[in-house]
C-alpha cells in the first residue's frame, strides 16, 4: 500500500502548457526504464483538477474508479469526473490517447451533460467512431504543435471540445432515448445535480424540495418513481461515498471527516456510516489498507 496523505492528491498537470487543456498519446513501449519507474511512483490514486478522457489503441488497463475496478480493452473510451478519485492498477503494452479540459475552457453545455452522465464505465467503440476519435485526437496533436498561431490556444479548446462532443454523443446512446423525458425525470435529475453541489451542507430531503420549488412528498414520489430510491438513500450515498474516498486516500482522522462532510455531531455521522455500509468507518479503513 502506497503512503497515505492528510488530503486526497489532485493532479494538476500543472506541465502542461495550453492554459487548462491537455492532448496527448501515451505508448507506454516507447518509456524508459526510468520513465516507468517514474510512473508507479506517481500513481497513487489522485483527482484530475479537470475532465479527462482516455481512448485505448492497445493493450489492456486495469483501473480503479472510486473503489470500482474495470478492465478496459482496445476501442474503448472513458471519462473520468474531477471528483472522481482513480488510479491505474496495471497497464500492459498500452498505446493510449488522452485528453482533459478545465471548467473554464469546457462548452458550458458540454459541461451540463457530462455532470449529468456521471458516473460512467468504460465503453467500447464501433471501428469506425473509434476512427474518427482517434484521428481528431492526431489533428489536436499537430495542432499543438503549432504554438506560435496566432489563435494556438482556440484551436486546441475547440479540437478538445469536439472531442468531448464526440465522446457524449457515444455515451448518450447507450442510454434511453426518448423524445420528451416525463417529469419525473427532469425533477430528479435536478435533484441529482444541485446534490453533487450541496451535499456537504445540505442533509435533509426538505432542503432539496425548497431549492426546487417543490414539496418534499412530491420530490421523494419523482425519485422514488424514476429510480425506485428515496431522496434520502442518495443524500446518505453521496456522503459516503465521499467518506469512503477520505478514509482509504487520506490519513484524515474520522472526526476530521465528519466535519468535512458537514457533521458537528460525531457519534451520529459514526453511526450513519456503519448503518448504511454494516461496518464502522475505522474498520472500512483497516480492511482497505490490509
């Protein structure tokens, strides 16, 4: 087990020189001895401060997303949220394809649809769309290239841009497509996006249904019918999946997350996390860190 850290590392890719945006391919064949030393120093599991994407060539990944494994293969894409915590378990004669994006550089829409969609796993490609990714991804690599354009940077948050386009078209049809979504679907997504934004602060199914202009009762009926889980079940599994997070990738104390998290009442955030998970905090962390 790698060295714990009082707070979970962000990779801020603070190398890159396109003022928050990032394109590149990885043949991890071509790396020194030194390189991929280099690189299993550095993985331990971190947040990006920005979306990332990845499009495996070859190979086969083994990564861990917020304590869910997958086994990614050739012609497959996946995007990974700034919240999100991962890191590469093994990586086995891989030629990747990645690029990342911060808030301010990202389409707004873009930016919308992709917080709705989170998470994701990874999909896997037709030949021809992976074809078209991976040769816009070689134009942003000429492009970057180029950098005394006079419009260097627009181009490259452009290219970044219709990649990330490309990249949700994917994922959306895989999910249902419908003409018209019901109501109940429109208020629940609400609900899930102003969660992700408030669920250090803001505990109580009531909260919610103030913020949406509706009331509870019909709030918890729009969850319940569109996912077949109360407002509470996802309040409780926001905030633990953010413990969980805390306790396994950083040597923050439990109390020390509570208060994080929002919680002046110890014993009961203790409870809380033990109830819903059937385990305390202290021994999630000892059995994750054996």
């Amino acid at each position: 087990m790698s060295k714990k850290l009082k707070n979970i590392p962000v990779n801020r890719m603070t190398e890159d020189l396109h003022n928050g945006i990032v394109i590149e391919r990885l043949n991890f064949n071509d790396l020194s001895v030194a390189e991929k030393a280099e690189f299993e120093d550095e993985n331990q599991a971190h947040r990006h401060d920005r979306h990332s994407f990845f499009l495996l060539q070859e190979g086969t990944v083994s990564l861990e997303i917020d304590f869910q494994k997958y086994i990614i293969k050739p012609l497959s894409v996946i995007y990974i949220h700034p919240n999100q915590v991962h890191h590469t378990v093994t990586a086995e004669n891989v030629i990747v394809s990645c690029w990342a994006i911060n808030n301010e550089n990202l389409n707004p829409e873009y930016l919308k649809l992709l917080e709705e969609m989170t998470p994701v796993k990874p999909l896997v490609l037709e030949q021809e769309t992976f074809n078209i990714i991976s040769d816009t991804v070689s134009l942003g690599l000429q492009f970057s290239k180029r950098k005394s354009d006079k419009l260097y940077h627009s181009v490259l948050k452009d290219t970044c841009n219709a990649l990330i386009a490309l990249v949700i078209s994917q994922y959306s049809e895989q999910t249902k497509s419908t003409d018209k979504i019901s109501r109940f679907e429109v208020i629940t997504k609400d609900f899930r996006e102003i969660l992700e934004k408030h669920y250090t602060t803001n505990k109580r199914p009531a909260e919610y249904s103030e913020k949406l202009n509706i009331s509870t009762s019909y709030l918890n009926e729009c969850v319940k019918n569109t996912t077949g889980n109360s407002v509470s079940h996802y309040i409780q599994e926001r905030i633990i999946l953010e413990t969980k997070r805390l306790l396994y990738h950083s040597d923050q104390s439990v109390k020390e997350i509570a208060s994080v998290l929002g919680y002046d009442d110890y014993a009961y955030f203790s409870r809380l996390f033990t109830k819903v998970t059937g385990m305390s905090a202290l021994a999630f962390r000892n059995k994750n860190r054996d």
